[in-house]
C-alpha cells in the first residue's frame, strides 16, 4: 500500500546494480551511458530517473513496483523493506494511484477544514451578529488573512516547494554525502533565518498595531476594540511561517496529509477559545483563538517533518556501514579524479543539462534570491484586494465589512476544492521543471486547469443559484437576522462572477514559480488587477454600496486571470493557450445555463434546505448535458478520470 505521508524515496535507500544482478540488455544501457568499467572501481551507477515526474496522461500505475530496485544482492535485504515502503514513488515518480489517493484525502481533509471555517463563521455571526464589534475583529482578521496567503498558500509555498524539489532532484542525481545532503543544507541556510525574521515581524506588527487599524480601517467606529484584537492575532506571523514551512518541505517530499491538516487545527483552536473564553473576553476571544490555532497549525506537522528527517539520515547511514562492510575495494572515487570517459553520466534532460545545473555550468543555489521578490510582491498584492475591499467599506453602515466577509468565505469554497488537485501536483510539475520535463508539466497542467474549471464553475453556478438559501442554512440564528441573511446573499452572487478568475490565477501562478526563476510577469499582472479593483471599487461603490466592491474585485481578478493565462506559454510552461481558452468558454456558457435553470427551482420551493438540494442537482445536471451538448473537449476526459481514480481508491 502507499504511504501517503513519504512518498518519495530517497535515493540514499537505493543501490546501484552491479553488471552480475541485471539483464543483458540493462547491462547494454548502463556501459552505453556511463563509459566502460574500471577494474577495482564500483561501476558507476545506471541512469535514475529520480528527477522526472509521472504524467497521469501516460503513465500506469507503479504503485507496488519500488522494490524491484532492491540493488546489489549483499546488502539488497538492508534496502528491501525502506524500498517497499517508499513503494508510492519510483525514484522520484509519483504513480497515479498515489496522486488519485493523495488529491482524495486532500479533498477530505480540505473539505473538513472548509466546514470547520463555516463552524468558525457560524460561532462568530451566532455570538456577535454583523454589528461593530465584529467589524473590529474582522480588521484584525486582516492579519492572518495576509499571514496565511504570504506565508503558507502563495508566497512561501512557491519558493520553497521548488527549493525542496530541486534540492531532491540534487540528492537523486549526486548520492551526496552525509555532512552535504542538499536537502540538510537547504534546511541549515533557510530556516534560522526565517526563524528571526519571523519573530522580528510578529513584535513590530504587535507594536505598530494602533497605525495598522488606522490605515485598514480608518473610519472604524470602535478603534481600540481592533487594536487589541490585532494584537493578538499578531502572533500568526510567526506559526503561520513556521507551518508554512514545514507544509512546502512536506509536500515536495510527497507527504500530503499533515499539510492538509493545518486548516483542521487552526479552526478547531477558533471555535474551542471562542467557546471557553466568550463570556469573559468578548469577540476578543475571537483573536485570541487566531493565536491559539496558528499553534496547532505548527503542532500537527512539526513532528513529521523531525520524522522524516531522522529517518532519512538513519537509512544514508545504514547504507553507508553497509557498503563499507561488504564493499570495502570498490568505494567510489571522487568524480573530479576520473578520466573524463569514465565520469558517471546522469539521465539530462533535452538541453544536455543535469538536474538543477545553470546554462553556464555549476549548480543554481537551492532558494534563488531573485525569486523571492517577485513571488514575495505577487503574493502581498493578490491579498492587498482584501485590503482594498475593507478600506472602502469602513465607511459603509456598519455590518458592510461582515457582509463581505461572509460572503467572500462562503464563495470562495468551490475555488478552495477546485485548486486541491493543483496543489497535490504542485510539486510534480515543480520537479518537472527542475528536470527540464516540459511536455509532462504542459499535460499535467492542462489536465489540472480542466479539472479546477469544471469544479469551480460547477460551484459558481450552484452559488449564484441559491445564494439566499445557503446564507440562510449556514448563518440565520442568533446575531444574525434576515436582513443580514438578504444582504450577504446579494453580495455573494456577485463575488461568484469572479470565482472561475480567482481558481485560475491560484493554478496559473505555481506554473510561472514552479521552474525556481525570478518572474516578474505574475506580480505585473496582479497588481494591474489589483488596480482595476480598486478604482472599479472606488467608482462602483458611490452607485451601488458594497455590491460596487464585490463587482470591482471579480473584474480586477479575472483581468488578471486572462493575462496570466495568455502569458503562460511564453513565460513558463507551453500551454496551448487557445485549446484553453476555448474548453474554458465552452464550460462557462454551460455554467450559465445551469446557474438560470437552478435559480428557477430554487425559487419554486419555500423551504431552505430542500431548495438547496434541488438547485443544486438541477445545476450539476445541466452543466454535464450542456457541457456535452457544446463538446466541451475537456468535460469526457475529466468525467473519465474522476471516474478512473474513484474507481483505483475503491
């Protein structure tokens, strides 16, 4: 069975193959590629394909294949076992069934995590309603929301999932020694640094906290209020940079289920310092269960990671006592002191290149400063729309801010589903990258854009098509009343037109970050988005209120979702743009039709949650026959790889 928590092998638990334990015709490739063999020297080792990833276009399952690797006979039985259960990955590769297994308990622990943030918001509207001392904690909310989005979904996990994967690929390619295990060394020069800086941001942010609610807030009734509270949730700058951490190093080694677990924690610390604490703190008990779930963010993958990486440098030892046991005269002799037909050659990608070697010769440094800006801008101005939004709406009657929170949360969830699978193939298309494996990025790209429209567009429309129920089901008690029911239902539909804008450019963006380079496109692009939602917000807001906010955002993110995507050819990985382009057309019209034919039954039945349930069937329904009917070129192979992986799981 595959471990879904260490997926990827480490080639320190491989051996190479000497000439006596392989067929004739691997015998034939390895002398081909390597150069003749030298009399008193090991052989130098057959080409490994560590580096490369797995396309689910092309490639069957391999999931119970990791021990034919079992290596050379006198030491193949201390290797057997840690091959058999790294057996989810072939030496790098990542099977389908893995991918099919890691995207389901993705979704699982997502979608629980998901369900948890509406527990969070429910707790939060039943206790204090939509008045102004929720307005203040939603400021303060600020935090977290930036923290979250810098240090662990956008900014932190597209410099460092390349950064592990590429140092991975490094230790596949080199066998390094013990004292110079790339992955040791990345985890050496970046995470003391990070330590620092992090503390340092969390106190200045503690500090600074009075001028940060004037500047997000400055019409705010209950300023002090805010203050507090944004001093408590303070603290998220540094265990969200920790759990961001650990998520992007656990996910480049193919370990999916703590990462995904984060959420789970984080709401559970929420709902729980909410509850114990309300009565005596207020909605600071809000702020104060912030600080409490970054916490148990760090908790739940903190000790994997230490796991790992004892258990990686338990096996590198193991293999090594045992090579010098029983290979004392045939240990490896530096590759500088070899001739230069004996050197051992790696597989290399088209470009003749090893793995992680610049152009010019000599190994690109794992984390590439001048990657950091870019990504580091990109990620402060995709979340500076939340910023915008709350700026513009503290001079609004007061619930304007709470109405776009909710709505917002609520909207976003078909887009949180949506993007799931592209953050378990994140590091696929990351090592593909790295190993100059274009053709297997474009298609697994291609496939996960298919996957996240038909999701986000199916959801979308379902939004849209019942809005007032689900704002009924989930928040109408307590605080909470009709006329904020009917205020946050309008808002949300019209957040929903930008929501196929928001999954596109959260899928597009790890193409561009994904090759560990320094782009500046992507930032370009988003903060030219960021400045049509705000002056669209700006003009909208004087005619139509809060709605003119939640129009300028969908038009501000899906400018920008059009340009990414017809810039990730030329930038990045070779999508066919207009193939793209068109299946994306084609499932909006479908989107459309099904959005009209659910908001009529919707509307037919009186009760809230029957309602919900026919509209939501009625949607889904006539998005597959529209969607059909128009020949959506994506809609048959999506339907049948869904079905092909639920089919694998069972």
């Amino acid at each position: 069975m595959t471990d879904l928590t260490d997926a990827t092998q480490s080639p320190t638990e491989k051996t190479t193959r000497t000439p006596e334990t392989v067929n004739s015709t691997e015998t034939t490739r390895t002398t081909q590629t390597a150069g003749p063999a030298v009399p008193g020297r090991r052989p130098p080792p057959p080409p490994t394909p560590a580096h490369t990833t797995t396309s689910p276009a092309e490639t069957v399952d391999r999931e119970d294949t990791g021990q034919e690797h079992a290596g050379q006979e006198t030491i193949g039985k201390e290797n057997a076992g840690r091959e058999k259960a790294d057996s989810g990955s072939r030496g790098g590769h990542l099977s389908n069934r893995f991918l099919a297994r890691a995207a389901l308990l993705t979704a699982v622990l997502t979608a629980a995590g998901a369900l948890l943030g509406l527990v969070r918001d429910q707790t939060i509207a039943h206790l204090y309603g939509a008045g102004p001392d929720t307005d203040a904690f939603l400021v303060a909310w600020t935090v977290p929301e930036v923290a979250s989005t810098l240090l662990i979904e956008d900014a932190m996990a597209l410099i460092l999932v390349p950064a592990f994967s590429l140092a991975l690929a490094r230790r596949a390619t080199d066998r390094p020694l013990l004292d110079r295990d790339p992955v040791h060394t990345l985890l050496r020069t970046t995470l003391p640094g990070l330590l620092l800086v992090l503390s340092a941001g969390a106190v200045l942010l503690m500090l600074a906290a009075p001028w940060v609610v004037a500047v997000l807030a400055p019409g705010l009734p209950d300023t002090q209020l805010a203050v507090d509270c944004t001093r408590l949730t303070a603290t998220c700058a540094f265990s969200f940079g920790i759990a961001g951490y650990c998520s992007a190093a656990l996910r480049a080694h193919g370990s999916f289920v703590p990462p995904a677990m984060i959420y789970v924690a984080y709401n559970i610390g929420i709902i729980v310092t909410m509850l114990v604490l309300s009565d005596r703190l207020g909605v600071r008990a809000a702020a104060a269960g912030v600080a409490v779930g970054g916490v148990l963010m760090v908790l739940v993958q903190a000790p994997v990671v230490w796991r790992r990486l004892r258990e990686r440098r338990a096996t590198a030892e193991q293999t090594a006592e045992a090579t010098r046991e029983h290979a004392p005269k045939q240990t490896r002799e530096p590759v500088g002191q070899l001739p230069a037909d004996e050197q051992p050659s790696d597989e290399r990608p088209a470009d003749g290149r090893a793995s992680g070697e610049q152009p010019g010769g000599g190994a690109r440094p794992l984390v590439a400063l001048g990657l950091l800006a870019p990504v580091i801008v990109f990620a402060l101005t995709r979340q500076s729309q939340v910023l915008i939004e709350r700026f513009l709406a503290a001079p609004l009657p007061a619930g304007a801010i709470s109405h776009l929170n909710y709505a917002q949360k609520v909207a976003q969830m078909p887009m949180v589903l949506s993007l799931m699978l592209c953050t378990v193939t994140f590091p696929v298309v990351a090592r593909a990258m790295a190993a100059g494996e274009t053709d297997r990025a474009r298609r697994r790209v291609e496939r996960d854009l298919a996957l996240a429209g038909v999701i986000v567009l199916v959801g979308a429309a379902t939004v849209v098509a019942c809005a007032p129920q689900i704002i009924e089901i989930l928040f109408q008690r307590g605080a909470f009343d009709r006329a904020d029911t009917a205020a946050t239902a309008t808002v949300m539909r019209v957040y929903a037109l930008g929501l196929l804008g928001h999954t596109l450019v959260g899928a597009l963006v790890r193409c561009y970050f994904s090759a560990a380079r320094p782009l500046w496109f992507p930032a370009l692009a988003m903060f030219l988005g960021l400045a049509l939602t705000t002056a669209g917000g700006a003009l909208l807001v004087g005619v139509w209120g809060v709605l003119g906010i939640a129009a300028g955002n969908a038009l501000g993110i899906t400018v920008t979702a059009v340009l990414l995507l017809n810039g990730v050819a030329r930038h990045s990985v070779p999508v066919r743009v207009r193939h793209m382009t068109g299946g994306l057309v084609k499932l909006s019209a479908a989107a459309a039709s099904a959005t009209g034919a659910g908001w009529i039954c919707g509307a037919l039945i009186p009760s809230p949650v029957p309602a919900a349930a026919v509209a939501c069937v009625v949607v889904a329904a006539v998005f597959l026959v529209i969607a059909r009917a128009v020949q959506a070129p994506e809609i048959d192979s999506v339907i049948r790889s869904v079905t092909r992986k639920f089919i694998d799981v069972r």
